[in-house]
C-alpha cells in the first residue's frame, strides 16, 4: 500500500515538473526573437534551432539600431534548465547594455556583458568558483559603410565570399569568469559585398556524435558543408542543415544543443 503511494507521489511529482518545463520552455521561446522579427531585421536568412532538452542553454539575439543591424549567438554552460537560466540572463542583459551604451563596437558590449553576468552570478574571479557564463559570437553589421565588425568568445564567425571561407577567429575566453585575467574582448573589422554569406553558431552541430563510426561531425566537414550549399536559398540550406544532421545521428542521442544561423548581405 506505501509502495503504491510513494508511486502515486512520485507520478505526480514528475507530471509536474514536466509541466514547469513546458511552461518554462515557453517563457524562453518567447524572449527569443520571432520569425517575423528576423526577417525584418535580417532579410532572407535562417535559424537552425534544436534545443536537447525542453528548454536550451542556447540562445539567439538579433536589433537594429539605426543604420546597424546587431546579431547573437550564444552557448550557455550546461543545457536544459541551468542554460535556459543563464541564457535569459544573456537576453536580458544584451537587451539593457545595448539599449543604454551609445557603443556600435562588439568587444565593448562583450566586456560591459561580462560585468553584468559576473555581477549577477557574485563571480570575483577566483579559481575555486564555478565557470558559469556563455561562449558567443556577436557581429554588428554597418549597412552604409558595408562593415562587419565581429567579437567572438570562444565561437567564430564564418564569411563565405567568391566560394571560400573566411573564418573569424574569436578570442579563446568565455563571457564570464576566465581561469586567466579578465582581459578585454577584441574587434575585428572586415568590409563586406554584397552576396556575402554569414554563419555563426554554437558547437552542437559540429560536436554531435553520429556517423558509421559514432564519431564527432567535427569543424571540418561543417565548413564543407557550408561551402557546398551556400549559394542555395536559406530554406534550401536550412533544410539540408537539417536533414544532414538527423542522418548524422541516426539512433544517437542528441548530446547538445544545436544552433547555426545563416543570412545574406544585400
């Protein structure tokens, strides 16, 4: 009779906290930007979005301040819960720092969302504390001056123009508290044409395990695969993306958020 209580309890308590999680999972969908909002903002592009679990370290960001188009993606420590949390901290931080600071320079708006996200978490700095915080990579796009101007942590940006690939490298540290100091993030500039192809994302997709082997995609076959479609319409690519990446893992669990934006400039 106690067994089938404690089971009676127990069966509850799941169906609850999976009810939080939807609840919560629909909370953090709606402080992602809408498909109508990226369009206005972006033009022809996509978002490969394939949270692990019902709610996503992962995260997308997408503004337009005057003539400047503003663009996140970023990798939250952990996925599921503890990510979704540092995730709405990220949303909600770039929405305040971006609002207020008179900046167009990434590097700047990384360093004043480093502050804020070991502020919030009470991080000094000291090695014994947790490495909660975010891996991103933020690009401002200048549509006048025909300007990228990209700050990375930890995650690159990749340009294709003329079929090759340009690989903008980020600084090898996380938005948050660093085993080393807390040095400032870098800016890079690049000119960009029109017909230029971006992609920026997470590590999911190339970090997936899957394949004959059970091995990782690896950066790689990602940049390939990149190259071969890139002249496609964004939906054609998106769907390739995914198609590609549901093959790759056949049975496998996925072990990751996955997240890979692509647009044009026009």
């Amino acid at each position: 009779m106690l067994t089938n209580q404690t089971s009676d309890t127990e069966d509850i308590y799941n169906r609850e906290i999976v009810k939080s999680l939807r609840y919560a999972g629909m909370i953090q969908r709606a402080l992602l930007p809408s498909a109508a909002r990226m369009e206005r903002i972006l033009g022809e592009h996509f978002t490969l979005f394939m949270p692990k679990d019902v709610v996503s370290g992962d995260f997308y960001w997408v503004s337009r301040k005057g003539k400047c188009i503003f663009v996140v993606a970023a990798d939250c420590t952990g996925h599921g819960v503890p990510g979704a949390l540092m995730s709405i901290l990220g949303i909600s931080f770039l929405n305040e720092v971006v609002k207020t600071d008179c900046t167009s320079k990434p590097n700047r708006i990384l360093n004043k969302l480093r502050e804020k996200i070991m502020e919030a978490l009470n991080q000094t700095g000291d090695l014994s504390e947790t490495k909660d915080g975010m891996d991103l990579s933020m690009c401002i796009i200048d549509c006048e001056k025909q300007e990228l101007q990209f700050s990375g942590a930890n995650n690159p940006l990749y340009l294709i123009r003329d079929n090759e690939l340009i690989e903008i490298k980020p600084d090898k540290m996380p938005v948050g508290v660093n085993a080393v100091d807390e040095e400032p993030f870098s800016n890079n500039i690049i000119n960009i044409s029109r017909n230029d192809r971006i992609y920026m994302f997470t590590d999911g997709f190339p970090d997936q395990f899957g394949g004959p082997k059970g091995k990782k995609f690896k950066y790689g076959p990602f940049k390939n695969l990149l190259l071969d479609i890139h002249q496609r319409e964004m939906k054609q690519q998106l769907n390739i993306l995914t198609e590609t990446i549901a093959d790759w893992m056949g049975g496998t669990e996925q072990i990751d958020d996955i997240l890979v934006l692509g647009f044009s400039i026009t």
